[in-house]
C-alpha cells in the first residue's frame, strides 16, 4: 500500500488503526485516537491558512505522519522498527495507564520523528524560517491536552490520586511531557538539519536509543510513589478499547 501524500490520507489510515484497534481491543488505539484528533485539528487550522506556510506545513505533516504509519505497518508484520517504537508497541499488553500508553507513543512520535520529518521537510532550507509554525503546533498540542483532561475523568475514575503529588499533576504530567518532548524535538531538528540529510544515521540511531530511555521512565517512573499511584489508578480505569475511544470522543 502506498504512503499517504495528504493530511486526508493520512485521517483516513488512522481511522483504519483505530476501527481495528477497537475491535481486537489493542490499546495500540490509544495514541492513535490522539494523534488522530491532533492531526485533524492541525489539518483544520492549516485549511483557515492560520500557518505562516499552510502548504509546507501539510507536507510536513504528511512526512511526518509517516513516520508512524509505517512504524506501526512494520510491528504489525515483525519488521524491525525504531527502538522507541518497539517500545510502546510492545508494551500495549503491559498493565499501564491509560495515560502511560498514550506517553508512550507521544515521545516516540514528538522526540524522535518530529526532528526527522523536520529536519527532512527543511532540507536545502533556513531552519529558522519553519519555527513560528512549529511553535503554533505546541499551542494546538496543549488545548487538546486540556481538552482530554475531563473526559480521561471519565474512564480514569481514579485519576485524581495524582493530586496526591501536586496540584493538577495530571496535566502536569502530560503537559510538562509534551513541553519537554517539543523543546527536545526542536533542538534534534537543528542538529539533524546541520548534519544534512546524508549524515543523519548514525545521530538518529543516537536520538532513538535517548527516547527509549525516557519511554523506560514512562513505563515504570523513578518515584516509588508515583509508580504506586498509577497502579492504582489501572485499577480502576475502563480495560474495553472501545468504550475508552468512545468517552474521549464525547463532546
């Protein structure tokens, strides 16, 4: 099948994922709904023309996007796949947090191929010239964080332990991991633009084996205490794929 050459392409794969994930019950699908609706979201402001580049912004996006689709293609038919990758997919079984599974594939995804389809998209290119538009996506990244906060309340019943631990710390968590991950992502962008597109192996080898080392810290935190609360927290979220889609969806 060949790649997506549009963002719409790229919508309806993710649709594919995402029917498939619910009826197998794969928490695979948890990213997947998320980057679905961020992608489409960003698909939206680019039609307003909201970008300082609309039509680079969606050749971006498409490369991008790619990135995933064909991570995922390759687990699914045991070809090898990026270390960050095999990650989160093959800890979708493990006893995480809804949270957590969507963490996974968010720094796989933001930390390792934003830099990529960046750095690729910019090739011949100033950098400098893409990063209004790479910043606007953070502020699209985080209304949609703030967005799933009450609806996660929804199938995370317990979700309000992480209280416990600060003020808010839930959307803390995800908020100060996607900050992190995008200022991570831009500062890979600019050495992998340096390097040009020729030289970019072995660092891109460097960066994923960095990702999988935070995705290690996603999956089992270093505080004891934290990795208390979030089992709990599993405990007593909604384990149907489906119905967790179906909750995040509603308006």
């Amino acid at each position: 099948m060949n790649s997506p050459t549009t963002i719409q392409e790229v919508l309806n794969e993710l649709d594919i994922i995402i029917e498939d994930a619910i009826a197998s019950n794969d928490r695979l699908g948890l990213f997947a709904y998320v980057y679905r609706r961020t992608t489409s979201e960003i698909f939206k402001e680019i039609q307003l023309q909201n970008f300082e580049d609309n039509p680079r912004m969606e050749k971006m996006d498409v490369v991008f996007a790619n990135l995933y689709l064909n991570a995922y293609k390759n687990y699914k038919i045991n070809n090898s796949v990026p270390k960050a990758w095999e990650f989160a997919f093959t800890n979708k079984n493990e006893p995480l947090t809804i949270i957590q599974h969507i963490l996974l594939g968010m720094n796989a995804h933001i930390n390792l191929d934003l830099a990529i389809a960046t750095s690729t998209s910019m090739n011949g290119i100033e950098l400098a010239e893409i990063k209004n538009d790479f910043n606007k996506i953070n502020d699209i990244l985080f209304s949609i964080v703030n967005e799933f906060q009450d609806r996660l309340s929804s199938v995370s019943y317990m979700l309000f332990l992480l209280d416990m631990i600060g003020e808010n710390s839930d959307e803390k968590i995800i908020d100060f991991s996607m900050r992190k991950a995008r200022e991570q992502a831009w500062n890979s962008t600019n050495l992998l633009w340096a390097l040009g597109s020729d030289k970019q192996g072995d660092t891109i080898n460097g960066i994923d084996s960095m990702v999988l080392q935070l995705s290690k810290v996603i999956k089992s935190p270093k505080s004891r205490l934290v990795r208390f609360i979030l089992k709990t927290i599993g405990k007593f979220e909604k384990n149907e794929v489906g119905a967790v889609i179906s909750k995040l969806q509603e308006n």
